[in-house]
C-alpha cells in the first residue's frame, strides 16, 4: 500500500513545483516522474477540453483508467491560456513555480503571450521544457507529430518484426515513455545547472530523438562500416541463442545467451555439449549466423518440459531465462510482489486500485504514490485562493470563461 506515512524523510523534490501544461503522454508522463519523489505538480487543463487521456482506454464507472495513472500525485486546475484572464494568472502561477512542462506546437505559447520571454521575466529561475514531436526548430518544427511517428522515424520499427514482415509498432506509447524519461532528466540536469548560476533555461526536448538513443550504436556502424542492421524477429545478430520459445504446456519462456559462459551451460543444459567444441560456437555472432541449429536444440528440448519445469532448470543451471508474462503474470509474479512493483493506492472515486509504484527505489527519501488522478479542476478553487485571488477575482475569471 502506498501512502504518505511510509515516508522516512520529506522526499528529495520537495518544494520544487511544476506547472505541467501538456496534454498525453510525454510532457505530461516526465511530471508524474518529478511528481512521484516529491514534487508539487500542478495539472493545467483546458476548461472544455481536459487532457485526452482522460479518455483514453477502458474506463470503470465512466472514469477513465489511464487518467488515474498519468495524473497521480497532481493537482489539477482548468485555464484558458488563451484568455486574457487564464494568460495572467498563469503568468502569475510561473512566478512561484520551478519548472513548466508543455507540448503545444511551436510559437503556440507566443501566440498568447506566454513564451519564453514572458514566462522568465515572471520567473527568472525558471525552467520551461517544451516537448514536441520534431523539437521547436527544423522544416518539420511545426507538423502534427506523435510518438509513433519517432517509432518510425528513429529506425525502430524498420528493426522490429520478422525479416519478411512488416516493419513493427509497438502496441504502447513507447517513444512517448522514453521522451518523458528523458524530460525529466532534462530538466533535474537544468535545475542542477540553476544552482550554479540561478537562472533557468529552456529544455527542448523533440520525441523523435530519445528513441535513438535506446537504439544503440547504428548511426555508427553505418558511419564507419555502411552497416544497416535488418529485422531478425526474436534473433539477436550479436548472440544465439536467443528467441521466444514454447513449452510442452502451451507458455512461453525467452532465453539470452549475451554472455559465452551462458551460452555453454544452455548447450549442456539441454543435452547438445557437443555444439561446444564447433569453431563457430566461440563467438557471440557466429553463433548467430548459427541460429537454425541452436534453436533446434534449445526449443525442442523446452517443448517437451512444462514451463515451470524449463525455469527451474535454467535457474540450477546458472542460465538465463524467463516467462513471457501477460499483465496477469506481471501482478502475480514474486519477483514483482517483492519490489511491491504494483503497488495499490486508495481512491476515492474507485477505491483500492493497482498500478506500477515509483520508477526507483531510495534507501533515505524515497518517492510514493500519494494519490491518483483527480477529476478535472478538482482544485482550481484551492489552488487560485493560494495564489492570493480573492473569491470575487476567481468569480470574474469564470465569468470571463478563463477557468
């Protein structure tokens, strides 16, 4: 269970407050991040239009599910931006804030009077993180663009599926995740930057570039060598063997062998020591070029052992392998249960309800789940009254349709 209590100290980003402006998943992922160890985040939406992940995937009572996740640990408040009311008082928010997160399309924000220029003179140690598709310069700067296109674009999908299929999409917002992980790393490395000079700065942050990042060394290899690696499904071109494979009881288990000391106690393991001694087992990618044999040998000796047995055995072995987990394993597995990996918090809308807990474990000021995505303005009132509005202001502004 994740609650408050459980804190030993006051978490690390306590008293650092964001303005999360953005809309789906990756600007506003990066402030659940910053949200999670402690910081006060405050969610932006528009009045009539909230974050469309409020409505994205099943929901449960007409609230959706999705929202419980991405806005945890949020305040949420409705402004229009565009108003003249909701630009001052945003103006007036950035003034105590420490960082803005947005994602509208560039020059959007200086449309309405709240670019950089403004936003620092309301803040001067302020950092604003602007994630967008293709970043706030270049010929694509100003396209529509979602992460699934830097799935695309970075090579991703090109890499992923089988050598005659078509190029695969992740079944998730993948590039987006990676863009939030990256923002929010973005933006503790401009607050570290602050402590130095006790200015802010701008965080650009483009979706299409984090995913290369992940993707390892082939802009490299084709600089170097002309090298462009092809799909090779579940196979690896630097290791074998390594791939999915099925059990006598109908489950999955994916086995690697990166390391050539693992790759020898797979071959005695599944009774084919001989393979050992072949010149080409000496080195991960000859090896690979190989890959028809050792599947051979690795997947039928699986296929006639129950799952569980297969893991047991590879465990007693020293070799590397695990379930291929559906979301029903992931809440049952005791590796998970032990890192409390799905932890449950209380909500008042739904009552108990599960999700994955902080990204990462502190020993002295660990992060936590102090509740889960509220309702749409839930705290406008509270949070203008803070700001110094007085309740005739706050009336005026809704009148005015800022709020």
């Amino acid at each position: 269970m994740s609650t408050a209590h459980t804190y030993t100290a006051a978490p690390p980003l306590t008293g650092l407050r964001v303005l999360d402006l953005a809309t789906l998943f990756a600007g506003p992922l990066a402030a659940t991040l910053l949200g999670d160890f402690g910081a006060e985040v405050i969610k932006v939406e528009h009045p009539e239009r909230p974050d469309p992940s409020r409505g994205h995937g099943p929901a449960k009572d007409g609230i959706g599910l999705w929202w419980k996740v991405l806005g945890r640990n949020k305040r949420t408040i409705t402004l229009d931006l565009s108003t003249p009311g909701g630009r001052a008082v945003l103006l007036r928010l950035a003034a105590t804030a420490d960082v803005v997160i947005e994602n509208f399309r560039p020059g959007t924000l200086e449309k309405w009077g709240l670019g950089w220029e403004e936003l620092s003179a309301a803040g001067p140690r302020l950092v604003l993180a602007r994630v967008t598709a293709f970043g706030q310069y270049g010929p694509y700067a100003h396209r529509p663009g979602f992460g699934t296109l830097a799935e695309a674009m970075s090579g991703f999908a090109a890499l992923t599926g089988e050598p005659e299929a078509p190029p695969t999409l992740p079944p998730f917002g993948l590039a987006d995740s990676i863009a939030a992980l990256a923002t929010a790393y973005a933006v503790l490395t401009a607050l570290a930057a602050r402590e130095r000079t006790g200015a802010g700065q701008v965080v650009d942050m483009a979706i299409i570039e984090p995913m290369l990042s992940v993707l390892g060394p082939h802009p490299t290899w084709y600089d170097q060598l002309g090298h462009v690696q092809e799909r090779t499904g579940n196979r690896s071109a630097n290791n074998a063997p390594r791939n999915t494979y099925r059990t006598a009881d109908g489950l999955w288990v994916a086995v690697s062998t990166s390391a050539q000391s693992v790759a020898e106690r797979v071959m005695r393991l599944v009774g084919r020591p001989e393979l050992i001694e072949e010149p080409w087992f000496a080195t991960g990618a000859d090896r690979a070029a190989h890959a028809d044999v050792l599947d051979e040998a690795v997947g039928s000796w699986i296929a006639a052992r129950t799952r569980t047995e297969v893991l047991r055995a590879f465990e007693e072995a020293e070799a590397a392998a695990a379930p291929v987990h559906d979301v029903r394993d992931v809440l049952a597995d005791p590796q998970y249960r032990a890192l409390d990996t799905i932890t449950t918090v209380l909500d008042p809308e739904l009552g108990p309800l599960r999700m994955q807990n902080v990204l990462f474990r502190l020993s002295a000021t660990p992060g936590a789940i102090r509740w889960a995505g509220r309702p749409h303005g839930a705290d406008t009132e509270a949070v203008l009254t803070e700001l110094g509005l007085s309740p005739a202001e706050i009336a005026g502004l809704r009148a005015e349709g800022a709020l």
